[in-house]
C-alpha cells in the first residue's frame, strides 16, 4: 500500500490493520523477512495512531480552555 493510500484511511481502519499485523506475527506461519515488512509497517501504523490520538487530546484540550472563557 501506498503512503498516500495509508494516509486516507480512518484511525478506526489502522487499528484494524495493525490489530491484523499483530495477529500475523503471533502465528508461527510468516516467514522472517515477511515478519520484518510487518514489524515495520506496524510501527509506522503505531506513530500514526499515536500521532492521531495526540493531535485529538490537543484539541479537546483547547475547546475546554475556550469553553471555560
């Protein structure tokens, strides 16, 4: 998948991928290298959900600071 393509989907729909990728590697079915693509996709996946959720207590954080004016 694309970076543009991976940058249009839901936070719900990359947790769903990284949920998918985490059950891939717990199997004992993937083979090294195909672990290694997985692991990485699934870190970037990590940093980009995390990245979300910060950016959505940010703005939670400034509407309470403005609902408080």
């Amino acid at each position: 998948m694309s970076k543009s393509a991976d940058q249009t989907l839901s936070f719900e729909e990359k947790m769903k991928k990284l949920e998918d990728i985490i059950q891939k590697l717990d199997s004992d079915e993937v083979q090294l290298e195909e672990s290694l693509s997985l692991y990485k996709e699934g870190i970037k996946l990590s940093k980009e959900c995390d990245e979300i959720l910060k950016n959505a207590q940010l703005e939670i954080e400034e509407l309470e600071v403005n609902n408080d004016d």
